[in-house]
C-alpha cells in the first residue's frame, strides 16, 4: 500500500508546485451533495495540488495577458489531472478526478449562480494548502492567490497534511472589498450575478475576456505572504 509521501511524490513529478491530502472526516460540514462521497462513494482521500501563475500577468494594462494565461493554466491543471489519474491507474490505484473548473451541473438561473461539484478552493483548504481570504480565493504562503487548483478522490486512507495557521488576511485589511467596483463582495460570499457581467466579457468580435480581477490583484498577498 502506498502512503502519503509517495503519492504526493508522483504529484510532484507531473508538475504539480503544491500538494496536500484532506481525510473525508474533515469535510463534514459541506453542503448536501457537494460531498467527496456524493462524487464517490468509496472516498477515503482527497488529494489536492496546485500549480502557481506568473504572477506579474496580473499587473498588466490590458486584461488580453491574464486572459490567456487563465485558459492556459487551466488546461494545463486539467491535462495534469489526467497524466495523474493514469499513473495512479497505472499502480492499481482506483480514482475519480475533479475537473478545475467547468463542467459542473449546478446553475441557479435567477441569481446566476454556479457550484462545481467540489469546491476546490475549499477541498485545499481542508487539505492544508492555505486559507480563505476575504476575496474568497484560497491564498497560500508561497504563492497567494495566484494558484490553479486540481483533486482526485481516493479509495485508501492516506495520512492527512496539517491545516494552514498563517494569517492571510488581517483583520483591518478590506483592499479587495473595497475595490470590488459592483460590491460583489462582503468578506465571506461573492455575489456571482453581480461579479460574472464584469469578470468575464464577451467582445464584438466573440472573444471572452477576463476583464475584471481586482479581488485578486488588491490583495496585499496575491504573490504570497510578505
């Protein structure tokens, strides 16, 4: 039976720049059928890995370089996903991916509101990789909130990383609040019928931007914590 270092090993070897593993025990307050085991009856394990963005695309004048690079991290956490359910496959090891961002079944029309079927910032949390900010973007040590995240569910009890203590946002801190230009945010939820018509824009010629990612880029701690 395989442990805990050897599998986050072979998360290393396949890109992955973080990686934590949360025990389905710790998951015991999440919404009805948004569970590990609603997903996957057999859950044991949730392992949880992220690979980290350049960081400067985000102080750029135009929204087209941090445009591109979100679609690129996310193919490239989606295809990392993959190469790692294989090599698990490879071992004999049962597992289900969670894709990092769409596809996701879940859609309140009236308020405009999707869930995936796993909160992934959530699942990193629980498996130690950083702390919710006010932004409600997960924010690690290392790298901030400039992180794409991946999982895969386990059938085998593997050891659980201990969950992050650092302070991410101090409690005088409301940067990502305030410059949030439709309110969306009150330092606990996103209001997603008010973020989506400005975070993401479709163009004249059918192109869909990022246009608006302050509740990123005003974080003091969005390349790490300083």
């Amino acid at each position: 039976m395989y442990n805990s270092k050897e599998i986050k090993d072979i998360l290393f070897t396949h890109g992955a720049d973080l990686c934590g593993i949360a025990n389905i025990a710790r998951f015991k307050n999440a919404p009805d059928g948004f569970t590990p085991t609603d997903i996957y009856n057999k859950t044991k394990s949730v392992l949880v890995f992220a690979q980290k963005l350049p960081a400067g695309t985000i102080n750029a004048k135009s929204c087209i370089p941090y445009t591109h690079i979100n679609d690129l991290i996310m193919r490239a956490v989606d295809q990392m996903t993959f190469k790692i359910s294989c090599h698990l496959d490879n071992l004999g090891i049962e597992n289900v991916i969670i894709p990092t961002d769409d596809p996701y079944e879940y859609w309140d029309a009236e308020k405009t509101t999707g869930k995936a079927i796993l909160s992934l910032r959530h699942a990193a949390w629980l498996a130690g990789l950083g702390k919710l900010g006010k932004n409600t973007l997960l924010i690690n040590d290392q790298y901030g909130n400039m992180i794409q995240i991946g999982a895969i569910l386990l059938p085998i009890e593997l050891a659980p990383d201990p969950m992050a203590e650092y302070e991410v946002c101090p409690e005088e801190c409301d940067l990502c609040i305030e410059d949030c230009p439709v309110s969306a945010l009150d330092g606990n939820t996103v209001d997603q019928k008010l973020c989506r018509p400005v975070s993401n824009s479709k163009n004249e010629k059918g192109y869909y931007l990022k246009k608006c990612y302050k509740c990123r880029s005003a974080c003091p701690n969005f390349a790490g914590i300083n």
